[in-house]
C-alpha cells in the first residue's frame, strides 16, 4: 500500500514512511488505555469493581503498555523516515503535536466553559481538581512533567503529556537504540532502569506505574524498551507461531500477575515480550495491520475524552434514577463503556484526524 500523492503524512507516529499501516503493536496501546479506563471506573458506582477483580484495580499500569508500544511505534516512524531521507525532527514532532494537543486544548476548554454551569448539572465540581495556578502547565502540555503538585483539570490528559515528552526525546532514544551492540543489552538496561527507578520512588502511597503527575518519568525507560524491541525484532527471522505463542504467554502472565496483584516490578518487564510477540505474529496477519492502526488511533482519543464523558454521564444517571444500586448501578457502569468508545471516534475523526491533515498540509 502507498500513500496518496497531496496527502499529508500520518498522523500517527507508527505510520512507516512507504505510508503503510503500523504493526498491530499500535492495537496494544488501545489496550492500555481501556485497561486504564477500567481502572478509573472500579469505585464508580457502587459495584466496587477495584475490590473484586484485582485486574481492574491494577488497570493503572495499562499506562505502561501504551508506552512502550509507544515507544516501538515511535522507532519505527523514526527510521523509516530516516531510511527514506525525509526524517525533520521540526516536522516530526509538529505532527505529533497536532494529533494530541488540539483535543487537549479543546476538552480543557469544555472544562473551563462547564465550571460555571456545574451547579445546573449536579451540583460543583470537586474545586481543588480546577485550581487555576494549575492551569498554565496543563496549557503548556507539560502537566506531567513535574510541574503541578496533584492531578488537576482533564487530569488523564498526563498520558498525552508523557507521549509528547517521549517523542521529543526520539534523537536520544535512537541514538541508544542503534548503538552497534546486541539488541537485547538495550532492553535488558531499560528493564534496569526502570526497577531503579520503581525502587527510588520509595513505597509511598502510589507507586512509580501510578505517578501520573511524574509520567513523564514512566516514559523514559519505556520509550527506551520500544526502541529495543523494534530494534531486537528486525534481528529475528520471521516466526509468527513463535511470537504468537510469546505474546499469548506474555498476556496470561500479566493477566495473572495484575489478578493476584502481585509488585508492578513482575508485570512491568512482560510488556517486553508482549510487544515482541505481537511484532512477529503480526508478520503473518497482514490484515491485522488496518483493525489495529484504526484501535490505536482511538488510543489517545479516549484517554482524553472518557472524564467529560464520566462526569456527563453519571450526573445525568444520577439526576434520572437517583443514586444507583445493584443491578441498576450494574446497568449503569456498563452503559458508559460504549459512550466512551463513541466520544473517543467521535474526538478522533471529527477533531484530531481533520486538524492534523490542515496542519500537516500547512506545514509540509
């Protein structure tokens, strides 16, 4: 498959240079971020998901997945551009960019236009979470840098925060991912990297996987295991049913591990050979390619459109049926999951695919 001529480049950083679709790796970020979504909605109603199923409670580290496949989307755009000649860093991160933060800027105007009516809707929303001081770091995009002492505004909006961190470190990612050295040092040192740094976090009441105000964090040794494991998998020879079966283990064991609840230390590390895996099967699935680019184009979409959609929906149930319980608030918990995928293809193919083709025909 080959681009269109006059079409502007992909708006993903996964799309390769020849304009074909990205590897179904792309799937596994929309995983992370529904696993993340999940997660928020485990105390929400009364159902106590969280307390149930500890998968669920342990959907925060579906950030970490979004991640480093991230990362992998990212090394491959990166040198398919460069193999072609037509890497520009400035266009590189402009396109990136124009996909992310014209939906942040627009759900963060969505919040500072409800403020005034939430009283007409449920009652104030919870006024530490819209602290003003707050605001200029979520305007600039750097919200989860370190720059704002809690969660505030479109709090989930930090998962695009440390996306766009990562990919304006892609030169360094690279630079050490293709350092003439066996692949797999690269991934077994951003493994190590990021049990340090687990372990400096300290026990504290969150850890590491859930820093989200210091996401931008996670995405270092991330962005650096993506690269590896791009890097690694061009090393291999094709073996779809090898990497199917490395996947399918892969995803058991984190599924497993998340049930049992066991230390983010043992989960974090399967993303590796989950991403690989997913790689290298996807060598005999070609079709897979066009499902999983349009699942990882809803990715970032839904992280940052499911709290309006949250906030809507739940005040409206709330201001229908009351406070729901039992197999109401079942009903009602389970209602919202196909609002929130709508919200999100409505985000994407009506805000961020539109406004990122003008900008890149803008741009060149």
């Amino acid at each position: 498959m080959t681009s269109r001529p006059g079409r502007c480049p992909s708006d993903r950083l996964g799309a390769r240079a020849s304009g074909e679709s990205p590897a179904p790796v792309a799937a596994l970020q929309f995983v992370g971020v529904a696993w993340i979504v999940l997660n928020q909605f485990r105390d929400h109603p009364v159902v106590d998901l969280g307390a149930r199923l500890g998968w669920v409670a342990k959907g925060y580290i579906g950030a970490g997945l979004y991640l480093v496949a991230g990362g992998y989307l990212m090394m491959e755009s990166y040198e398919g551009l460069r193999a072609a000649g037509r890497f520009r860093y400035d266009r590189f991160l402009w396109r990136r960019l124009s996909t992310l933060y014209p939906l942040h800027l627009l759900v963060l105007a969505w919040f500072a236009a409800t403020l005034p009516l939430s009283r007409l809707i449920g009652g104030p929303l919870h006024a530490a979470s819209f602290n003003v001081a707050d605001l200029p770091a979520n305007l600039l995009f750097v919200q989860a840098w370190g720059f704002v002492p809690t969660d505030s505004w479109n709090f989930p909006s930090w998962l695009a925060s440390a996306d766009w961190f990562m990919t304006l470190a892609v030169p360094i990612v690279a630079w050490i991912s293709l350092r003439p050295i066996p692949p797999i040092l690269p991934a077994l040192a951003a493994v190590g990297l990021f049990v340090a740094m687990f372990l400096f976090a300290g026990p504290g009441h969150r850890p590491f996987t859930d820093l989200t105000t210091l996401g931008a964090l996670q995405a270092i040794p991330a962005a650096l295991l993506g690269a590896a494991i791009w890097r690694l998998q061009k090393t291999l020879p094709p073996a779809p049913a090898a990497g199917a079966w490395m996947a399918g283990l892969a995803a058991g064991w984190i599924v497993a591990a998340a049930g049992w609840q066991v230390s983010d230390l043992v989960i974090w590390p399967a993303f590796a050979p989950l991403v690989l895996g997913v790689a290298m099967a996807s060598r005999a699935a070609p079709r897979a390619r066009a499902v999983a680019d349009r699942l990882g184009r809803l990715a970032i979409a839904m992280q940052l459109v499911y709290l309006p959609v949250d906030i809507a929906y739940f005040r409206g149930v709330r201001a229908v049926l009351g406070e729901p319980h039992g197999a109401a608030a079942w009903l009602a918990l389970l209602g919202v999951f196909p609002l929130v995928l709508a919200a999100a293809a409505l985000a994407h193919y009506g805000v961020q695919r539109p406004l990122a083709r003008r900008i890149g025909r803008a741009t060149g």
